[in-house]
C-alpha cells in the first residue's frame, strides 16, 4: 500500500524506493486507472509481462492479486487477467487514488470525491472540537506554522497540510474516519499543481489563512463555528480543482 503523502512527495520529483512487487503493481495500476489498459481489455500473458517488468513469474502473480484485492483486475480460466469495471474498483485505497492523479481530468469523479470528504470531515470535526487536546491543538498550530513558511516548496505545504487533516482524523478518535487521508491527499495534490480559481501562491496563502482560523475554532471547542470553516477550505480546494 502506497504510504500516506506519497503523492505529495512526487509532486516535486522524489519518488520512494520500490522492490520489484510494488514496481510491478505500480505499473500495471497506473496503466489502469490511465487508460492505456482500457476496461474489459485483457492484459498480455505471463510471459509477455515477465519479460516487460523484468521480473520472475512469483512476482507478477503475487502483483496481479494485489492489484484483484483492489478490485482493479479479474483472472478468469481460459481468458487470462481482464481488466474489471469501475464500479469494481476500490477507491478508497490510497494507491488507486494516487493513480488517478495522472488520469484525464474527470470533473465528475472530482465531484464524488469532494462528496465523499464532506461525508466523512464533517462529523469528524465536531468530534475533533469537542474532543481536543492541548497536545493535539500544539500540533495543528505547529503543522499550520509548517505550511505559513513554506514559500514555495509544495512539498512541505502539502505535507504540512495533510498532517493537520492528520492529526483532526486521528482527534476524532473514530478510526474509520481516517479512510478520508488518501481522499484528501489526492485533491490537495490536483489543487496544488493548477492555477484553477487562484493563482498557486494565492491558493496557499488562503489556505494558511483558513485553517488558523479553523483551528483556533477546534482550540475553543466550538464544534459549529468548527464546521463551517472545514467546509470553506474544502470550498476553496474544490473551486482549484473545478475551475
């Protein structure tokens, strides 16, 4: 599984080192949720792909089940491994998520995942303001400081920003809650590297400016006010991405 703020980190080129299982997967996935291995198609056999991965039989399979777990491929007898539709795809896994940064723009999928934030942020953050900590509320103000002096590098920014989504997750203490992360990290990544309805530096100072508020709102334990303002930083990231 792609480890959380993977995404961000190769925004600005760094790449975490893979074995060969996860080149493998990360490969053919990628090559999934793109396009080029279209839905319904079946993938080349075993021999093709051992010879165009550069790895061993045992490797590809134990990709290839990775990849049906996630809902991504099927293996039929006698047909070979066929690419599954959508509605079989597990999108809440950070990995099929992170793939589909590289996907044509899908203005409708964007939709469904600021859908899918609201969902699952806003009872988050009534739980995280009315179930703070001073450590907690010391790490959202730290994590904040992080993205205010940023400057230009989007890594620290979104990384920053994602530990304070972090950090709210892990506050609410409902661990089902945090499934959003991989949702979060993939629409900060698309509003990061646009200029949709900002320009990029005006973005993220907006951003900054947004969740000192809001965690000043989480500090106070005003659960309401709380709201209010996670739904106008999922307005601005929505409005990058859509524009």
């Amino acid at each position: 599984m792609i480890e959380t703020g993977g995404l961000i980190r190769s925004l600005s080129g760094r790449r975490a080192a893979r074995n060969f299982h996860t080149f493998v997967i990360n490969e053919i996935g990628h090559a999934i949720v793109t396009g080029e291995f279209p839905i319904g198609s079946v993938l080349a056999s075993d021999a093709v792909m051992m010879e165009t991965y550069g790895v061993s039989r045992t490797v590809l399979r134990e990709a290839l089940k990775t990849l049906e777990a996630k809902g991504l491929v099927e293996a039929r007898p006698k047909v070979g491994t066929r690419v599954s539709p959508r509605s079989r795809w597990n999108f809440f896994d950070p990995q099929v998520l992170a793939w589909h940064f590289d996907a044509p723009a899908d203005p409708e999928f964007h939709q469904s995942l600021f859908r899918s934030r609201a969902a699952l942020e806003t009872p988050m953050i009534a739980l995280a303001a009315r179930q703070r900590t001073s450590e907690q509320v010391r790490l959202l103000k730290y994590w904040c400081h992080q993205m205010e002096t940023a400057g230009e590098s989007i890594e620290q920014f979104g990384l920053s920003c994602l530990e304070i989504h972090g950090v709210l997750a892990e506050t609410s203490r409902d661990p089902l809650l945090r499934s959003v992360i991989g949702v979060v990290e993939l629409t900060l990544a698309l509003a990061l590297t646009r200029d949709g309805a900002l320009s990029s530096p005006d973005y993220r100072a907006a951003s900054v400016s947004r969740f000192q508020a809001l965690i000043a709102a989480v500090e106070q334990g005003d659960a309401d006010q709380a709201a209010i303002l996670f739904e106008s930083i999922r307005a601005l990231d929505r409005a990058q991405v859509l524009a």
